[in-house]
C-alpha cells in the first residue's frame, strides 16, 4: 500500500518513543511483568516449537523468551521505528528472523510455517475494517494455534480511545466465528485484558493454563495494582508514628518471608532441576517411543499397502478367471450351437440323400415305363410305316433330351452311368422300331400315344435329374457347413482349452496370492501386535511425561509464586525501607525540633524565678 491509515501511520512515524514510554510505565502498571510471566511459562510447554510473534516491536518479548530452549522464534512488525529498538538482537539473527511489512499485506510465510502465533496488545490497533483479513493471515501461517493477550473480551467491536489515532476493542470469538475457526478464552489472568487461543486443529492437543495459576496471577495484578496505588498518594502527617511502626513491622515480616522465600525458592529449584532432568528423560523416552512407534506406523502402512497390492492381485486374478470362464462358457455354447447346426445340416443332407433316392427311384420307374412304352412303339412301328417319320422325330427329340440328360449327369458319375444306359437301350429301341416299322402300321396311333407318353416320362426324368442335382449341391453345402462347423467346434474345443489352461494358471496365481495375502496379514498382525505394544509403551511413557510435566509445573508453580513473593516482598522491604529511612529522617527532625523545644523551655523555665527574686527585693 503506498498510503496507510493514520492509526498505522502513528506508529510508524512516532513507534521509536513507545519503548521509552513502556519503561516508564512497569514502574506503576504490573501487567507488564505478569504478561512476560504467562508467555514464559506457556510458551516453554510448547517446546519444541517456530514461533511468530505478529507486532513485535522492539522486541520486548521475543529477547527473553530466547531463553527458552528448543524455540524458533520470528518476528513482524509495520514499524521501521520501533524495530531500530532492537539493539539487543545480533543483526544477523535479526535480519533471518525479524521482518517489516505493509500491516495489511500478506505475511512472507508459506502456509503452516509456524507452530504458534501470538500477540500482545496488537489487535488494538487494527482497525476493524481490516480485523479479518489480519485474523485470516495469522490463521494461513500458523500450523497448530494462535495465542493473544488483547483487550478484555466483548460482544461487539467499539472504539475505547483516541490515542495513538485510534484504538479499538474487538470481539475476537466472532471475528474467528467468521472465518470457520473456535476461539476460546483461557482462565484470566490480568485484570484490564484477556487470554485468547485458537485452536487450528479440533483434536489437537494444546497445553493447558492451569486456573489456580491465573487466578493467583489475576490477584497479584489487582493486589500490586492497589499497593501501588497506596504508595502513589501521600499519607497523613498525623499518622507518621503509626506509619513508622507499621512500616517497621512490615519490613521485618517481609524479611522474614524473604528468607523464608529464599529458602523455598532454592529448595524449588532444586526439585525444578530435578524435574526438569525428569521430564527431559521421559521426553526423551517418549521421542524413543514416537519413533517406534512411527516405525511401526510405517511397517504397518507398508504391509497394508502390500495387502492392498495382494488384494489388487487376487481381484484381478479372480476377474481373469471369471472372464476365462465366462469365455469357456461360451465357447462351449457356441460349440454346442455348432454342433447341433451340424447335426441339422447332417439331417439335412440325410433328407436330401432321401429325396434323391426317392427321385432316382421314380426315374428308374420312368425309364422302365419309357422301355415298356417304346417296346410298344417298336412292335407299332412293326405294324405301320407311316409313324417311322414321327419315331424318327421322336427319336431326334429322345436323342436330343439323352443329350441334355448326358450333360446334367456329367455333375454325378452315377447319373452319366444311367444316361449311358438309357441312350443305349433306346439305341436298341430304335433299331428293334426300324426292324418292327413294316410291322407296326396299323398301331402308329397307338405309337403316338407311347411317344408322348414317353415325352413325359423324359420331361419328369429331366425334372427329376434336375431336382437331384439341386440336392446334390444343397448336399454338398451341407457337408461344406457342417465341415465348417467342426472345424469351428474344434477351434472353439482348443479355445475352450487355451482358457482352461489360463482359467487353471489364473487359480494357481490366485491360490499363490492367497498364501502371500495370509502371509502379509500374518506379518500385518505382527507388526500391528507390535504398533499395540509400541502404542501402549508410547502411553505409558505418555503418562509418565505427563505426570512429571504436571509435578514439574507444580514445582515451577511454586517457584513462580516464591520468586513472585519474594520479588513482592523484596520490594515492598526496599519501599518500606525508604519510606522508613524518609519517617526516620522526619523523626530526626522532629526531636531536633523537640531538643530545640525542650531547650528553650528549659531556658524560659530557668529565666522565670530569677525574674520573681528581682520583684520581691523592690518591695
């Protein structure tokens, strides 16, 4: 953005004075300290962890919490001005670590960069206009939660001052409601602001402020707020005895808890120290656990991706096998279908074979008719000359249909056979007709008669000769089908063998694919057992860690409330020990002024019966 709110403009321009001005006010405003006492102690239970704190500053925060082992800390800020305050950090680090940036542009982070983001009286300042598309960055960056220390929580946005050219409070809950995400308020702990956290995963495990804690801390805020109060307003003059004494008392009380303090303290640092060996040794333990088990983990997701394969394997062997089956199956209807239409055309042919039969017969019949008949003509033409012209015709017309009978029966041996024959009978018919021509006269009517009969019988012989070669080649089409069909069968027999092979070879591999998935569930099961064991080593370590994390806190709670009793006692020891130095430099004074007092009473005292023996020596 080339041009900037005035809000955002403030601080850059005028951020460098902020540092100055926040020293000055840790001297009446303990919230300062109890929030670095909070992000200490819950930061250090995030450990190991890439930290982002959003509005950094000079650094207020991030130079002590460097402190903290196994904490990759960042830092972004808007302000050029106060990020020169960061004289305590080595530029290197700086210039890795600390970034400058548009306040509304996007973070240079990738997605999920951080474990924690968090701020401390940031939001404040962001105008709400531009609430959620800050809120939504902190969300991209951070992988686990976002943390903020920021006003105390409220059901609407409004504005609360006109400092700094605007500060306002936000109603975080539902500017996270907005964006899909919870955000929920933690125990409180400072009496003017909140405790937000939000959670970027439902189920994931956070550490927890422990209520007891915040509540202790919410009443060293309002107590030291009161002390500090009190010491700020000037005290009576006539109460200054009472106050001496008082204060006296209470320097020795506070002594006293000091060293008792002290004592406890360094017996808690002990039991820390001992704790925090502990815990290290669980941690470690449990590292060795989480790395079992991720191994585990592995082997088992390695096994179940092998039983996937397998499963894979055995689904595409047993879809082979169908398939081969499937086309066993057909191939055998389809040599059932063949065989049956070689059956049909066997029957067929058989028929035809019947038929022929049935017309060879009724041409032998015809031909024996014909003979008959002609031997008629014969002994006819024996008797009659005048018919010899119309038998020579006939003759003509008989030679000419053995002629075509000859050519039809050169398709079958048996036919030309026959034709031969007849062509020679009536050969000999005809010779027996010229020699019984002179005889036959008078019965050349009757001649006639036999010739169209025998005209007949050679047309219905020629039908004949015709119908049986039509069967002849329907025969031979027959045989020529059912030839083809069995050599279709016997293609579809060596098919249907080709896939039972495979169909049995599919079965081997399935059966083979079989045996390695019971192996692979068996080494699946094993390595579950142990992913169990592991697990149930990894909770009790668990449970273990807890455990000493939860005495560890404990013991760093009460080294916390020790430090925090003692720093408070010490404190007010030095304040009372300066108002007391102040009351007994007041008090030295007033017996001066008493000394000075009792002297001129003295004086007067003295001066007055000298003054009343002069009187009686003039009377």
């Amino acid at each position: 953005m080339s041009r900037v709110s005035k809000n955002y403009q403030w601080w850059r321009s005028k951020g460098g004075t902020w540092k100055r001005e926040v020293e000055q006010r840790r001297r009446y405003m303990p919230i300062y300290a109890l929030q670095e006492i909070v992000l200490r102690d819950y930061l250090s239970r995030c450990a190991p962890a890439r930290v982002l704190e959003f509005g950094c500053g000079w650094g207020r925060h991030l130079e002590y919490l460097r402190e903290i082992p196994k904490l990759d800390l960042y830092g972004f800020d808007q302000s050029r001005s106060m990020l020169e305050g960061m004289d305590w950090a080595d530029p290197d680090w700086k210039a890795e670590h600390v970034h400058l940036g548009d306040p509304l542009a996007p973070l240079p982070f990738e997605d999920d960069f951080f474990d924690v983001v968090f701020t401390v009286s940031v939001l404040i300042h962001v105008r709400p206009a531009h609430l959620k598309g800050v809120l939504a960055e902190l969300a991209r960056v951070s992988k686990r939660q976002i943390l903020h220390i920021e006003n105390v929580a409220t059901e609407e946005t409004h504005a609360t001052s006109d400092a700094h050219d605007g500060c306002w409070a936000h109603d975080l809950a539902a500017a996270y409601r907005a964006l899909g995400l919870e955000c929920e308020l933690l125990p409180r702990c400072f009496e003017i602001e909140d405790l937000y956290r939000v959670r970027m995963k439902p189920r994931l495990r956070l550490p927890a402020l422990d209520p007891a804690f915040a509540s202790q801390l919410l009443e060293l805020d309002r107590g030291l707020s009161r002390e500090i109060q009190l010491l700020r307003r000037k005290g009576s003059r006539g109460r200054l005895t009472d106050r001496i004494a008082r204060l006296e008392a209470q320097t020795t009380e506070l002594r006293a808890r000091a060293k008792r303090a002290e004592s406890g303290s360094s017996e808690a640092l002990a039991r820390a120290k001992k704790a925090e060996t502990a815990r290290a040794r669980a941690e470690e333990r449990a590292k060795r656990a989480e790395q079992a088990d991720a191994e585990a983990r592995a082997r088992a997701r390695k096994a179940e991706a092998a039983r996937a394969k397998a499963d894979e394997r055995s689904e595409e062997l047993s879809l082979a096998s169908t398939e081969a089956r499937k086309r066993a199956r057909e191939a055998e209807g389809q040599r059932t279908k063949d065989l049956a239409r070689a059956k049909k055309a066997e029957e067929r042919a058989r028929k035809a074979e019947t038929a022929r039969n049935r017309d060879l017969a009724r041409a032998k019949k015809a031909e024996t008719a014909a003979a008959r008949a002609l031997e008629r003509a014969r002994k006819a033409e024996e008797k009659t000359r005048a018919s010899v012209e119309r038998a020579r015709k006939a003759e003509e017309k008989t030679r000419a249909s053995v002629e075509r009978a000859r050519k039809a029966g050169e398709k079958t041996r048996a036919s030309v056979e026959r034709a031969r024959k007849a062509e020679e009978e009536a050969r000999a018919s005809l010779e027996r007709a010229r020699q019984a021509e002179e005889k036959s006269r008078a019965s050349a009517e009757d001649a006639r008669a036999a010739a169209g009969r025998s005209q007949e019988s050679l047309e219905r012989a020629r039908r004949a000769e015709a119908a049986r070669a039509q069967d002849l080649e329907r025969a031979e089409q027959a045989e020529k089908r059912l030839a083809e069909a069995l050599e279709r069968a016997r293609s579809s027999e060596l098919a249907r063998s080709e896939s039972l092979e495979r169909a049995r070879r599919a079965e081997e591999r399935l059966q083979e694919a079989g045996e390695r998935e019971a192996a692979a569930r068996a080494e699946l099961e094993s390595q579950l057992e142990r992913a169990r064991q592991a697990e149930e080593k990894l909770r009790a370590a668990s449970e273990r860690t807890v455990e000493t994390r939860t005495k560890l806190d404990a013991l760093r709670e009460r080294e916390q409330r020790a430090n925090e009793s003692l720093t408070s006692a010490l404190e007010r020891a030095r304040t009372a020990e300066a108002r007391k130095d102040e009351l007994a430099a007041e008090l030295v004074a007033a017996r001066e002024r008493h000394r000075e007092l009792s002297a001129r009473l003295e004086e007067l005292t003295s001066s007055r019966p000298s003054v009343a023996g002069a009187g009686g020596g003039s009377e």
